[in-house]
C-alpha cells in the first residue's frame, strides 16, 4: 500500500492541475531574452517555517529573479547602514505608479519606496563593496543565504537588459540630478541589471519565503541571510508595495506580503508559518504571473492563510492553575509538615503556562495573578510547557513581574532557559528586588523552596545535616519505645557517600532503608532519555519500601545527594519482626502510599488539558 498524500501536497496540486488551464497574461518581452521563456512552464513551491518543502510542477526550471530580488537588496542596504540611513533616501509609501515610472516623491525628492525601480537601484548604491564585482558578489551571497545554495548570473539575461535598460538608465540620472546616488550611476546601474538576472528556481523562492517566515534564518542550513530586525521593515514595504498597483487587491485576496518579478516570480511570506515561490510566465498588466495570483489567492484560501484573519483568543495558556494544596513539590513531607504546608496552601499561587504567548494569551494569564490575590505571598511560574514568547508577551509578563515584586512578593520561574531575554528583562527591571525572584530549572525544585520557606517560619524544618531518631520516622510512627528498641535490633546501619548510587532501575530488592541523616534523591528516565527527579528524601523518611512489598526489580534510581547515614530493613529482618509489628508497619506504609496516591489525583485533577 502506498503511503497516503499528505494534505497540504493533494491541495497543491489540485490547484496546479486546475490553474495549467489558464493561459491568460503574456510572457515579458521587453527584455529580449525574457520573451524565449516556455508559456506553459508553471511550478508552485511552499516551504514551512520549519523547512518542509512541498512542490509540485516546474520547481527546479531555472529562470531569473528579476524584481523579486528587490526586497532582499533592501534588506542588505538596512543591515549595512540602519534604517534611519536608508529612509534618508528611500521613502516607503505606496506609489500607485509602474515598477519603472521615471518619479520621484514631490517635496524630498526621494523614490517613493524600495520595491519600484528608483528606490531598488538606491538600495542597490547602498550595499557596502567596492566597484561592481564586490556589491554584486556580496547580493548573490546573501541571496544564496536565503535560498540555502549557491546562486549564479545568468549572462545573456543580464546583458540583454543593459542592451535595452535604457528606461532604468534615465532612472540612474534623475537619482543621481537629485543626489540621491552620490556617484556616477553607471556601476550601479550594472550591479542592478545584474541583481535582476541572478537565476533562481521555484524552490530556491519557497526557501527565500520561507527564511523571512522564519525571522531572518534559512530553516534548513540555520544561517541567518538578515538581522531579524529588519525583517519586519522588508516585510511591511513588500506588503504595502510588491505587487505594484495591484498590492491593494492582492492583500485584499491573499493577504501575505508579497513580491513579483517580470521573469514569473512571485514570492510570498505568512510571518511565522511559511513561505511560497511560484512561477509561471505570462503576466498581466501590472507585471504580476497570472498563475502566480491565481494559485497563491488559492492556496490562501483553502488554508485561511490571510494575516488579517483574527486569531480566537486561546485561554488553553493556561495549563494549571492552583496552589501548594493541589500542586507540591516532590519531597516527602512529615505529617505535621504536611499539616502546616495544607493551612498554608493559599499563599502560594501556582501557575504553569503552556503554547505561545503574545500580548493577548500573556495578559490573559497575567490577569490570573491579580484575581484574589490578597493572601497570596509567593507565586510559582512554569515555562516547561510554552512554545513561544513573542516581544509583546516578554513585555507583558516583565511588566507583571516587576508590580508583583514591588507589592512585597516573591517569584520563583521554573524552566525559561529557553526565554533567555525574559530572564534578561526580569533581573534588569527588578535589579534592587532581585533576591525576591528566583530561577529554577524544574518546578519540583522551586516548590520544595518554597515549602522550606514556610515551614521555616513555622519552625517545622528539619535540615538533612540532622541525624534522627527512629521515633521521628514516618513509617515508624504509633510505636512504642520497646517496639523501636526491638525493631532497632533488625536494622543494619548503612553508610553511602555524596554523589553514589543507593539502588538502579532494575535491581532486584534487597530492602528498604530508613534516611536517618542527609540529602537524597529518586531519579527516572523518561522515554525521551531525559533524567527526571521525582522525589527528594530527608532524615526521617524511607525509600525502597515498594520492592520490599511487591518483590519486583526497582523502579526508580536513589542518588545521595550529601553522605548518607541509613538503617536497612532486609527481607531476613523483616521476617524477625512479630505480627503486630508488623501489622502496624504495614498500615504505616498503606497510609502513606494513600497519601501519595491522593496528591498525585489532586495535581492531575488541576491540569487544564
Ligand atoms: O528593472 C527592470 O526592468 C527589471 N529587471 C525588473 C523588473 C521587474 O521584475 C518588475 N516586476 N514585476
């Protein structure tokens, strides 16, 4: 059975079966060599953000970029002298006018944007290089950047528009009369003509699309082709001003910046999400691929692609949200310990957050701080779970964090290494209340910190350098003095130094041990091979008991995270004890296991999804 069509390709080529039926438009000939292109060549290429390429038809048919590279030379001129340099000469309004008029805008003097001929052979005069050859490889560089390969020129198109570029020529002089290009424009001239004939395919424009989708950087190689800056400027003026005097209706329809190219060309971006090359040569009046408008009108429509649809806000932000009741930290705890972090619960307001966050989905969590927040002292926040966080949503919660923390509070956020500029904001913002915020590489690990704050003021924390008696041991409790006595008889003490392993996934059972002092840990690894903590021990409590009670190989890894004093309970002294020591032992055990048992119902019945 052969593996069925992903949907995105059965759409692609439904619409590049349906549209090969439309011959309307011309191929351009105003460029001698541009008219031997084949009519009927037709490919349709798109190329996620993340670099999946689906294509179909002419995808690899060589033809040249022509106007297509305009947007890319923009970008050069804004990484190699600032925006506020380039506006200097290039202005970014809309000009209504033909991708080649001979105008300027009335009063600066300055060509109207960068995507009409007089203000792309500006951005061309702008990319630093010495003399045409240097500008002209540092253009195909950066283009092949995007595109993921090496780019070529192709010759005889660059030479038969400098025969016949006289149009363009006359554009270089009036730039040049009003000091827009502050040298003869002769090279520059070339180095344009030369630009428009570099020689790209169907896929290399997906791959080009797909690079602005993704912020500035080749999905595929990692390399970035543009500072991630500028792609918002190269996007608004190819979204205002690509497709000429059809940009109107082509946002109107398709909604995605785009640009055009007189060779068939038409690249498009949905910020974010993806990019599309097409090419088909025939063009209609504007100078746009009829196929090109056709086939992008529908896959945008088919998909809902349209930036300006509006996103339903997502409230599924929220993964949980709760207190220590519901939600604690991975150490075991003393009844009376328990006790008092119960009473305490509503001080602590946890929070995990999950998908993407921008302005809307952050406030709307943020919100989730303030409401009934007056008993609340310490805030928990988990970032394991989000996929994004845009600038507007980093704004939103350093924002957030800065109030809580001068209203007195604390925070402790687990997981946002991969949100370093938050961190950066956070601890630049609330510099002076920096020791109220906290960073913690898993929640299990800020929830225990936040516990032993409670418990401290409350007098109720035990630290792990405290050795114990056996009348302190959880399991122990509702023993009489002779009982311990006796039961202190069948024991063997058991010393482990910092940084051993106690037990490993796997090993048979050969006892249970009670911690009477130090630090020690339980370790699994999920089935990603990622080490995940589960529970943290300290003096007075045991580990070990389940393959004592059900015989099976351990489940679970004990590290010693300091020296380790225990007294070990083997099957041999498990069999000394009497039955109503035992009877006790074993209620012990149920009830804590119960216990467990409960919390772990009570977290899950928190999560959102
Ligand atoms: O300036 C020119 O004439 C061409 N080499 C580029 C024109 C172009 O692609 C216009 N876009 N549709």
């Amino acid at each position: 059975m052969n593996a069925p069509l992903p949907p995105i390709q059965k759409i692609l080529e439904g619409l590049h079966a349906e549209l090969m039926e439309n011959r309307g438009g011309e191929v351009a000939t105003y460029i001698p060599e541009l008219g031997k292109a084949d009519p009927e060549w037709f490919g349709v290429c798109l190329v996620t953000a993340d670099g999946q390429v689906y294509q179909v038809g002419e995808c690899g048919q060589q033809f040249t970029i022509q106007s297509i590279s305009k947007p890319f030379v923009y970008g050069i001129a804004l990484d190699d002298h600032g925006k506020d340099a380039v506006l200097e000469k290039v202005w970014m309004e809309p000009s209504g006018e033909a991708f080649n008029a001979i105008s300027l805008r009335p009063g600066t003097g300055k060509p109207a944007n960068p995507m009409i001929n007089a203000g792309a052979i500006t951005s061309n005069s702008m990319v630093a290089g010495d003399g045409v050859e240097e500008v002209v490889g540092r253009i195909k560089q950066v283009l092949g950047t995007y595109a993921g390969r090496e780019l070529t020129i192709d010759e005889s198109v660059y030479r038969s528009e400098s025969e016949t570029g006289h149009r363009n020529r006359a554009i270089g002089y009036m730039l040049r009369n009003f000091d827009i290009l502050e040298e003869d424009p002769t090279d520059c001239l070339e180095a344009y003509f030369m630009q428009c004939a570099i020689s790209v395919n169907c896929r290399d424009l997906g791959m080009m699309a797909a690079t602005l989708a993704n912020g500035g950087v080749n999905p595929c190689t990692g390399k970035r082709a543009v500072s991630r800056q500028h792609v918002e400027n190269i996007l608004s003026v190819m979204g205002s001003c690509g497709m000429y005097d059809a940009a109107g209706e082509w946002i109107y329809n398709v909604g995605m910046p785009a640009k055009s190219g007189v060779a068939g060309g038409i690249l498009a971006v949905l910020p974010g999400q993806l990019g599309i090359g097409v090419f088909s040569p025939r063009l209609d009046p504007c100078g746009n691929s009829v196929r090109g408008i056709e086939v992008c009108r529908g896959i945008s429509r088919k998909f809902g692609l349209h930036m300006f649809q509006v996103p339903q806000l997502s409230t599924s932000v929220l993964r949980r949200v709760g207190s220590l009741m519901q939600t604690r930290s991975s150490r075991l705890r003393s009844k009376a310990q328990t006790r008092k972090l119960k009473e305490s619960a509503g001080m602590v307001r946890v929070l995990e957050l999950q998908g993407d966050l921008n302005f809307g989905t952050a406030e709307f969590a943020m919100r989730q701080l303030t409401e009934d927040a007056a008993g609340v002292r310490e805030l928990v926040l988990d970032f394991a779970h989000v996929t994004r966080l845009d600038s507007s949503a980093t704004g939103v919660l350093s924002l957030a964090f800065a109030s809580w923390l001068e209203s007195g509070r604390r925070i402790s956020i687990c997981r946002c290494e991969r949100f370093p500029s938050l961190r950066e904001i956070i601890e630049a913002e609330a510099s002076d209340l920096s020791d109220k915020a906290e960073f913690f590489d898993d929640m299990p690990a800020a929830l225990e910190e936040v516990e032993n704050r409670i418990l401290e003021e409350a007098g109720l924390r035990r630290h792990s350098s405290e050795r114990v008696g056996l009348e302190c041991c959880y399991l122990l409790e509702g023993f009489t003095v002779k009982e311990l006595e006796f039961i202190r008889g069948v024991l063997e003490p058991v010393a482990f130094p910092e940084g051993s392993s106690l037990m490993n996934v796997g090993d048979e059972p050969d006892g249970m041990y009670f911690l009477m002092r130090g630090k020690a840990s339980a370790w699994i690894t999920t089935e990603g091979g990622l080490q995940r903590r589960v529970a943290t021990f300290s003096p007075g409590m045991n580990f070990g008991e389940m393959g004592l009670l059900d015989d099976s190989p351990r489940s679970a890894e004990i590290r010693a995270d300091s020296d380790l004093e225990t007294l070990k309970l083997t099957k041999d002294g498990l069999r000394k004890m009497g039955t109503d020591v035992l009877a006790t032992l074993l209620a012990n055990l149920t009830r804590i296991l119960a216990d467990r048992l409960r919390e772990a119902n009570a977290e899950l019945s928190q999560l959102h999804s």
